[in-house]
C-alpha cells in the first residue's frame, strides 16, 4: 500500500458526515441508494426487463411443444435428450436467479447514516499474529496504525500471537500494545469446536475466555489490513441501538499493482458496492473478518466465533438467528461503504485460486450445517437475503458443470433436449445477457473502490468471476465428498506463491474435455453453431487463465532480462571508468620511484 497513492480520506466518507442521534431512542437510520439516482426511471425500467427476458428465455427453451421427440431413435439416446433438457433448464433458471437477485439488491441497497460513537465505551482493537506466516514487519505497520485510531473512552490494542516470541513481545513493548497467546495452554489448543488450535477463531475465542469481560465491543482487522484514524469513529456510533450486534466494512487491496489483485479487487465490487448493502435493507448484512467492530456480549451469547473455514459468514449467520435478551428483537448488523482499512489481495493465480476455494467451501459448509435451521428461526426477509447471497457459489459451479454436460452430450452424440428457432433464441437469448449487463454497469457507479479508475466498467471483475468457475465446482466436490482440503492462508507482506501450471489443472482438464468434445464435433458432423459457440466460449474461458500467466511469464522475464543487461552494462562502465580513472591519476602524479609509463597501470588498476 503506498500512502497517498489513493484518496482513502474520501472514500472513508462514503456513508455521509456524522451526525447527532436521537437522544431517546436511537435505531440505525438508512438512505436508499435509489432515492438518489436522478434517472431513477431507467433504473428501474433494467431492473424489471432484465429478469423478464431471463424468464422469457427459460420458457421459451422449455415449452414442452420445443421439446425433442425421436420416433423410433434409440433409449439411450432418448434419456440423454432429457439430461440436456435438464441442463439446459438449469442453466436458464440460474441465469435467471442471478439477474433478479442483482435488480433485488438494486432496488432495496441503502448506506446507514453514520452518527457520533457513544464516549466512554470500552473498545479493544485486536488483530493476529502466526509467526513463519506473517513478516513482523507487516504486524508492525498494523499495530502503528492501530494505535494511531481516534476514540473518545478506553482503548487497548492487542496482538493475539500464536507463537509467544521474544522478538513479538519486544514490538508491543516499543508500540505500547498489550500482548495475548494461548501458547501452551491445552484447553485453548484443541483439536476441534471453538478454541481450536492453529485457526483465527480459536485465537480469537482463547482472548475472549480471558479478556473479553474487560471491554464492550472489539475491533479487528486482518493483519494485513491497515485501519485508518477514523475507522473507529466512523463504525462505533451504530452500537447505540443495543440490538446492533456487529458492524463490518468493505475489503479493498493497496497491493494494487498487478493484473490478478486488480481483477481480484474489481471481482468483489457485486458484494461489496450492492449485495452488502442490499442487506441493510433486511439488517442481516454478512459479517466479514477483514474488517470489523463485534458486541461482544452478542459473541458470548453463541459461544463465540464459530468453527469453519471461513469463521466469519458463519459466526454471522448464527447472530442473525439469535435474538437479543434485552430487547427481544433479532439480533442486527451494519454494513458502511466507508472503506476504514487497506489490507493485502492476492498477488498470484495460486494465492487467488487458494482464496476462492476457502471462500466457497465455508459457503457449502454454512449450508449443509447450518443453512437448514434458518427458515424456522429467521425472519422471512433475512432469510431471502441470505439465500440470495449463499447460493451463489453452489450456481456457479453447477451451471459450468451443467454447461459443458450439454456441450458434451451434443458434440459427441448429438443429444438434443429442445428444438428451437435459432433466430428466435438468439434475440433473446442476445437481449438478456444485453440487459443483465446493463444493469451491472448501471450498479458501477455504486462502486466502493478507491483503487478502480473512474468510470472503469469492472469487466475484468466479470471474467474473473467467469474464470473462478472451475474453482467452485472443484470445491463443491469436495464438500459433497466431504473429503478434508488443505486451505492455505494467503502469503501476507509483499509476498505471493508462485505459480506453476499445475496450479491451472482443474482448468486445464476442461480444456481438454472441450477440445476433445470439439474434434469429436466434426468427427460425427455435429455441427450447430450454437452448441460449438458455446463450448468455444467455454474452452476460452478455460484457457484464459493459463494464457494470461504465461504472457506475463514471457513479460516479467523479458523486463528481468533487460534489467539484467543493464545492470551488467552499468558494472562494465564502472570498471572501465575505473580503469581509466587509475591511468589518469598514474599519469598525471607518478610514483616518485615508479618509472613514468602508462602501461603497467593497466594490469594495476584490476
């Protein structure tokens, strides 16, 4: 992150100035997103043909009068019709539960209207450290940043160390920040359940079994996120409606100088510009542990930060199903568009490959373990919000599987589910992809990024979703499986892992599936244009990839090659410059023994 590269001051305002609460009974307040728009007619115009088009193109697909009949073809052939009818339908009904959730957050998105924090509350700022994963010199200019934050009452920042190191407790020491472990404590360092051992919740948990009596709310960011002086001004103020259970900003990446941390960033701009806010509408926006301010007598009531992969949606999830005992009212949480921290995205394909995959794990985790409680003991509208923002990941997946099925079962057998004008399909189908990325790009100027240039349409956000794809599938998999993944946390502090192609194998075997499914095309004459179009389309998207990681090789090591040359050019002129230096000198103030001849000079200035 380079300070002053970007206009963080502004974007910490996003929500609006502060404000005075009422002094009698004060709920958070919210403005809608859309009260704001001066051209709110078309808006809402994309908002409501976008999902009818979608919904068009899946009964257009459907009909039962398009469905393929074979008289006297044979039943193997039949039965793989009726999987491409399937799929097919699959494909068009996911599409259309994307659109509609993107016109549903547009509709209800609104920003909270930020008030002054109550003085005097008790607030400790935390963040971790695991020493051999983490640079001490990133936790330093964490913690620098954390003791630089405004706040009108006590304050105490804490490193929650894993490894109790003389070298940590020597850094707190100098920055007068209070040091925590759970090193050699048995009951903190458990195999499984909340303090277990080497996971951000267990360390989180062992704090708040010791310390978290002593404070009403704690603060945390990653440890390779910065906060700014305001991001305790700027969240604490929610907390005075007691039914406030956390509060939670966007994750934005000042490692913005590479293609895949751009992409990476420009990939989070849906949740964090619209579906985040959408969620305020419902007061159920999802907890995220990058950065964030958590009630802690809220946490106690679940027990504490949840076990998972990714502890964060699921602890959240839990508070929003409990209610608070003082008030009798669901527990609720605020999501600011102010951006109060800067922290580290992935610098390299493996790291954001590794970072999708844990992403999407702990959403299939949330809904096998915890999803099925929710209708029986959530409010129907939270209970929408979530379902919108879960299914995500498991469509995703689904619909690339789904989509390469059918290009399969066409290519090589010529199986056909539906049989319909390709005039007719191609309008709509045209039309609703026209329309669905309309209204994306209508949302981009609802952009919380300070990174992205002004007026950028995210489209690298886009592909990068569409290449993730293989990623989600493979995790989904897994989860079915219930096989046990090795989740490694992203490289912090300038870092990255390198890249290799095995780190593209999920989207180098589909590659090979469409290539083979595209000789084969031409081999059994298998030849619409859509069905090739579409598998062409997909092996692009499985290749894309692979294609970028190798012209950057080919670039980086080009650009080291150069620099190489002229660090060796730069050495041969300081040698020759030497050189001639030790001549000039000798020839100009002889050795008053030394006979008066430039030649021995040569071999003596090496």
């Amino acid at each position: 992150m380079r300070p002053g590269a970007y206009d963080y001051d502004t974007y910490s305002r996003l929500a609006g100035p502060l404000t005075e609460p009422d002094p009698v009974a004060y709920t958070v307040q919210y403005r809608s997103l859309l009260s704001k728009e001066p051209h709110r007619i078309r808006a809402v115009l994309l908002m409501c043909l976008a999902p009818l088009l979608s919904a068009l193109l899946l009964a257009y697909l459907v009909w039962p009068s398009h469905w393929t009949v074979r008289e006297g073809g044979d039943r193997w052939l039949v039965h793989l019709d009726t999987v491409m009818l399937v799929s097919i339908g699959l494909i068009c009904f996911f599409m259309l539960v994307n659109v509609t959730s993107i016109a549903h957050a547009t509709m209800v998105a609104r920003d909270p209207i930020p008030v002054h924090a109550e003085p005097g509350t008790r607030v400790a700022f935390l963040t971790t450290y695991v020493p051999g994963k983490e640079p001490l010199s990133m936790v330093r200019g964490t913690l620098e940043g954390a003791v630089r934050l405004r706040h009108d009452g006590p304050l105490d920042v804490w490193l929650l160390d894993e490894g109790d190191s003389a070298e940590t407790k020597a850094l707190c020491a100098r920055l007068g920040v209070r040091h925590f472990t759970r090193a050699g404590v048995p009951e903190w360092n458990r195999r499984k359940g909340v303090h277990k051992a080497r996971t951000k919740h267990g360390n989180y948990n062992a704090w708040l079994a010791m310390h978290g009596g002593e404070y009403d709310f704690f603060a945390s960011v990653d440890t390779d996120h910065v906060p700014l002086p305001n991001f305790l001004e700027r969240m604490l103020g929610y907390f005075r409606d007691p039914d406030i259970a956390f509060v939670v900003g966007p994750q934005v990446y000042g490692n913005y100088t590479n293609l895949v941390t751009k992409a990476a960033e420009s990939q989070q701009f849906l949740f964090h510009a619209l579906i985040q806010r959408a969620g305020n509408r419902y007061r159920a926006p999802m907890f995220v542990g990058t950065n964030n301010i958590v009630r802690i007598a809220a946490l106690r009531q679940i027990g504490g930060l949840y076990d998972s992969v990714t502890e964060d949606m699921a602890t959240g999830f839990e508070l929003h199903r409990r209610k608070n005992p003082g008030t009798g009212h669901f527990w609720r949480s605020v999501y600011t568009p102010d951006v109060l921290a800067v922290g580290e995205g992935p610098a390299s394909w493996t790291d954001f490959f590794t970072q999708q995959l844990r992403w999407s794990r702990g959403t299939y985790e949330t809904i096998i373990k915890q999803f099925w409680k929710a209708p029986f003991r959530t409010p129907p509208g939270r209970f929408l919000n979530y379902t919108l923002m879960l299914v995500y990941y498991p469509m995703t997946a689904v619909n690339w599987f789904v989509g390469i099925l059918s290009g399969v079962l066409y290519l090589w057998f010529g199986a056909s589910g539906t049989q319909v004008s390709t005039s007719v399909w191609l309008m709509i189908y045209s039309d609703a992809v026209a329309l669905q990325i309309g209204l994306y790009l209508w949302n981009r100027r609802h952009n919380v990024s300070p990174h992205e240039p002004e007026g950028s349409g995210g489209l690298a956000g886009m592909a990068m979703s569409a290449l993730s794809a293989p990623i989600y599938l493979k995790s989904l998999g897994s989860a079915i499986l219930r096989t046990r993944g090795r989740f490694v946390v992203t490289p912090k502090g300038g870092e990255s892992s390198p890249d290799r192609v095995l780190t593209f194998r999920s989207h180098l075997f589909w590659a090979a599936v469409l290539i083979a499914s595209l000789v084969a095309s031409v081999h059994f004459g298998h030849t619409h244009a859509a069905m090739r179009t579409w598998a062409s389309l997909a092996l692009v998207i499985a290749l894309a990839p692979v294609a970028l990681w190798a012209c950057t090789s080919v670039r980086d090591r080009r650009a080291r090659n150069v620099r190489e040359r002229a660090r060796a050019r730069a050495r041969a002129r300081g040698l020759v410059d030497a050189r001639e230096g030790v001549e000039v000198i000798t020839a100009a103030t002889p050795h008053p023994t030394a006979p008066v001849t430039p030649a021995p000079t040569t071999t003596g200035g090496n």
